[in-house]
C-alpha cells in the first residue's frame, strides 16, 4: 500500500491522497483527525462528532479529486459518519485482514494478498536482518523457524526481523521464538481471527 500511495502521490491522478491508519483501536473521531490532519484542517475545536463531520465533508467537497487509503481496518464504519461525501470525485482503498469488513463496507472490488510462500518470507527475513549479517549454524536453524512462525506476513516478518538485527545470541532467538509461539497461540483464540 505504501508503494500505491507513493505513485499516485507522485502522478497526482488525484489531486490529494490521504493516508489513515486505522488499527484495531480507532474510532470515528481518530478517523476525521487523521483524514483533518493529512489535508491540513484544523478540528481540535470541534468536540461535537457532527459538527466535525460536517467541516470534514465540506472541506473535502472543495477538493477536486481525492484518494484516502484506510490501512489496517478492524471493523466497518459509515463513511458518511466520518465526514466522507458520496460521489465519484474520490476513491476509497482499505486493507483488512477480515472478509466481513469488506463486505459491510460494501466495497466494490476485493484485491486477496496471500501470505507469502516460505522462500519468499525468509528472503523478506534475511534481507531485514542485514544484507552483511551472517547466522552462526547454530543460530540459522532457529531464525528460520522464527521466519516461519511469522506466518508469511510481511509486516510481521520486517517487525520481528527488525528486532533481531544484529543479535547472534542463540539464547536470545529461542526467546524469540518461544514469545512468537505463545503470541501465535494467543491469536488463534481470538474472535478477529
């Protein structure tokens, strides 16, 4: 998605591109803050969610043509609740990693990004730990099972590879992938699975 926002920041096809991070936590007044914060409106003053909408809306129908680019959505939300005018001027794009979301969103094409394939995640995880890095033998085993428990998720796979960088104690990585392990557990409980 970064990528998609840099070209068309960099064509300007649309006259503004807005990027919001969503996450699990936000709500509808983080919402019109990011999208307020990305076009340059002030709304720190408006404590009624209506009021704020109603700036937010007008604010954006003076745009010409707009993207807005609602990464990691948790759940759905009404658009025009946040601020978000109906029409063809503008262009939503949203990542989840839930079906459901797209579907209350009603969102019009859905784009599947699959996990990547072992080879591929630990390509990804190799060349986040360092290009120069190289793994003792008996460290590289267990960096691969780490890769592997990251499930072939990219932003997973730069964190935690990130957080090895630079580490060639073998203690330290089985630490890693037993807190892995346990988080991984902990996730398969869940409801937003």
């Amino acid at each position: 998605m970064t990528h998609i926002y840099n070209k068309i920041e960099s064509s300007r096809i649309f006259g503004t591109a807005i990027w919001v991070t969503v996450s699990k936590d936000s709500n509808i007044e983080r919402l019109q803050n990011g999208i307020a914060q990305a076009i340059g409106l002030e709304l720190s003053n408006k404590e009624d969610e209506m009021r704020r909408s109603m700036e937010l809306f007008q604010a954006l129908m003076r745009r010409e043509k707009f993207v807005i680019i609602f990464d990691d959505v948790w759940k759905s939300f009404p658009l025009e609740k946040v601020g978000i005018p109906e029409g063809n001027a503008y262009k939503i794009v949203l990542t989840t990693r839930l079906k459901n979301v797209c579907l209350a969103m009603q969102c019009q094409e859905k784009i599947e990004v699959k996990a990547l394939s072992k080879e591929e995640a630990w390509e990804l995880f190799k060349e986040r730990l360092g290009a120069d890095l190289v793994l003792s033998p008996e460290v590289e085993p267990i960096a691969k099972l780490v890769g592997e428990e990251c499930g072939g998720l990219p932003r997973r796979i730069i964190t935690i590879a990130s957080e090895m960088r630079e580490k060639d104690d073998i203690r330290e990585w089985r630490n890693a992938l037993e807190e892995l392990k346990c988080s991984m557990m902990e996730m398969e409980g869940m409801d937003d699975k």
